[in-house]
C-alpha cells in the first residue's frame, strides 16, 4: 500500500498532493490540519492509494452528497484500504434500491419509536455512573461513552443479549479501523455474530423491533435474503455504538477544557438540546465518507474522471467559516446550525433522533451529577481517526459523591 506519512509537521505539500486519511499524523492535528485544507485547497488531489480526491468545503461536500447520481456509494464506499469488501446496508447501495432497505429501519427510529426510549436510557445513564461518582475519578471513556450507547442500543433496539456486548463492541471498535490489519477479521466476526442473532430471532416470537422489519422485509417483490439481513444489522450495530461514543468523549474533553460549558447547563439544562447540536457540528464522530464518480465530471473548477475516488470531511465542512462564523468557538447563540454531523442526501444516518437523545440525556445526567470535572493531567488521550473519530482515553476526576439512592 502506497503511503505517505509525514516525517514531521504535516506540510502544505502533504495537505495539497499526499494527503492520507489513513494517518496517525493526521489524527493528532486532525482540525488544524482540515481548515489549512480548506484555505489552500479545498479540493484536491491525493496521489496516495492509487490516487483520490479530498473535498473539504461545506458547499462542495452537500452538494456531492446528494447528488447520488453523478457520486456512487455502490462503486466504492472507501479509497483503497485494508478494511472489508462486504456489502453495509444500505449505505453502499444507491437509489432506488437504497431506499427500499432505507425505509425498513426509517421506520423504527422515528421520534415516536425513540421518545419510549428515555426513560430506561437515563437508568442505564444512571446506573453507570452509579459505578463510579463515589471513587471521584474514571476513564469516561472505558466506564461510560463506550458502554453506554452500546448497552442501551442491545436492549432497546436489538433486543440482543447484554452479555454479549462485550464481545461485540470489541469487534465493531476494530471493524470501525480500516487501516488495521484486524478490521477485517473483526468484521467477518461481527458478521457471524449477527448471523448467529438472525437466526435465533427467526425462532422466536416477533418483538415488532428493527430485527422483525428487516426479517419480514420484501426487497423488489422477494423474501430479503439472509447476506442482506446481516448487512442491514451490521450497519445499525456499527452506527449505534462508536459514532456516539466518540461524540460523548470529545463532549467531555470540551467540558475539562471549558468549565463555564458545563457549568451553564448544569444552571441551564433547557439549553442542553442547542449544546448536543453544537457538540455535534464541532465534534461530531462520523468525520468522512467516500463516494466514486460514475462519469466525468468537475468540483469547484478540478476536472475528476469516472471512477475516482472522493472523501467527503463532514467534520471540515461543520467547521467551513463560510457556513459557521467563527467556527472553532462552542456557541449556543448562533442563528443557524445546519451542521451535517448525520450526512447529508440519500444516505443520512437513519439513526439521528436515537443519537440525539442519548446525547442529551448522558448530558443532563452528566451535568446534574457531576461537579469540578478536571482531565487527569500527563495522560496521552490519542484518536483514532479514519471514518469516525473518538478518543482512545479520557480520564478523568471530579468531586466524588454517593450514589443515587444512597
């Protein structure tokens, strides 16, 4: 695999013709490195990988996510990498048929399907953080922003057992790293554990969940086939897990480093939907996609063949000072949030309104229980940063306190 890691800084030279999203370098100075990319070049092409297209700009990124018809998913989901070939569904399907498989999970994340959800939501919130307020010190990561969404989505969602959680949240963490040579195997083995989950669901009696629709579901006049059954469940398994993790950890690293953030919604909590959108236009966790060009065409003036690869940075777009005014800046005063943390076009993320709740009752939660937060210092949190971004570690101390209840 041709790479190109930078020995040092990362150059102009490397943004403008080298630029790797597969980088440890690039995941250390992830934002400074994207607005550098969108003042100098905001479209630009990458010879790493066979050679690729980087687009960086708000205005480029919407419109080459909803235009399906001239930037294919079904083509190629991803550059060139180590990671699996095997069909997601239905984010590497394009219209219509995409809508087909689209509409079968639509329907089970509605805000009506969701508002249910609360209430056993803040007692997972609650109970995990039962586990550790008295010690005054965690890994937010390790001990909630991993747990958390992953635990509340087998309960609710899938209807999976817990005790396998474990198991597979290893798995989709891998699954989640293309450039590791484990991710595919991680992927295989999430795929299996899947299968195993289909086929005990075909058994039991219907829960009327997401797993039901996808079972009954008829695909262009056909019984859905069992290769489609696990491709639409290992998308909603690998969306439902990190993706939130990621957003809650970089929420936390934000409160250490900006006290008065949390301090005012602890004193505000009706301001804490506004906060999870702004959490999510700057620290939003699905970072980038990749689409590939059906035919000839242009971005912004560069002429792109058919079949080259292009990477849509949602997070650089989120941050494009041209849509957001003083983008870097945490602002609960802004007049306009049309942030694309979920995507954009065909395939945005089906499950945005679950995201947003769990976002913001972890927030209420957080704010409401925990004082004094500080992140221990000396400690290297690291990133991992390809398709969705989130820290490695977050430990952190605060004033320690009894449980809930006694």
């Amino acid at each position: 695999m041709e790479t190109s890691e930078p020995t040092g800084p990362i150059t102009d030279e490397w943004i403008e013709q080298h630029f790797d999203h597969l980088s440890p370098e690039l995941a250390r100075e992830f934002h400074p490195t994207l607005a550098r990319a969108r003042s100098r070049c905001p479209v630009t092409r990458s010879d790493q990988y066979g050679g690729f297209w980087v687009t960086t700009r708000y205005e480029d990124v919407l419109r080459i996510a909803q235009d399906w018809q001239t930037f294919s998913s079904e083509l190629g989901i991803t550059v060139p990498n180590n990671g699996p070939t095997m069909k997601i569904l239905p984010v590497t399907i394009d219209p219509p048929l995409q809508r087909t498989f689209k509409r079968l999970i639509n329907t089970q994340f509605t805000p009506a399907k969701v508002g249910p959800w609360e209430e056993p939501t803040r007692a997972l919130v609650n109970r995990l953080i039962d586990a550790f307020i008295e010690r005054g010190e965690c890994d937010f990561m390790a001990d909630f922003a991993r747990p958390f969404p992953g635990l509340a989505f087998f309960d609710l969602a899938l209807h999976a057992p817990a005790d396998d959680f474990e198991e597979v949240n290893g798995y989709a963490m891998q699954a989640a790293l293309p450039h590791l040579p484990e991710s595919r195997e991680s992927m295989m083995k999430l795929a299996r554990w899947i299968g195993a989950l289909v086929e005990r669901r075909r058994a039991e009696g219907p829960r009327g969940d997401v797993v039901d629709a996808v079972l009954g579901a008829e695909i262009e006049g056909r019984p859905i086939t069992t290769a489609e059954v696990v491709g639409t469940v290992q998308l909603l398994v690998l969306g439902g897990l990190e993706t939130t993790a990621g957003v809650l950890g970089a929420a936390m690293l934000r409160f250490c480093a900006q006290p008065e953030i949390p301090a005012l919604l602890r004193e505000r909590p009706d301001l804490i939907p506004a906060a999870v959108e702004e959490l999510l236009r700057l620290d939003g966790s699905f970072i980038c996609i990749g689409r590939t060009t059906r035919h000839d065409t242009e971005i912004d003036g560069h002429q792109v063949k058919a079949g080259e690869p292009v990477i849509l940075y949602w997070a650089s777009a989120n941050r494009d000072e041209v849509e957001f005014p003083d983008p870097d800046t945490f602002d609960l005063d802004r007049t306009s949030n049309r942030h694309i943390a979920f995507g954009a076009g065909p395939h945005r993320c089906v499950g945005s309104n679950l995201a947003r709740m769990n976002l913001r009752v972890a927030l209420e939660e957080i704010v409401r229980r925990l004082d004094d937060i500080k992140l221990r210092p000396g400690v290297d949190i690291g990133f991992h940063s390809t398709f969705n971004r989130a820290p490695h570690t977050v430990p952190i101390t605060f004033t320690p306190v009894a449980r809930d209840g006694g």
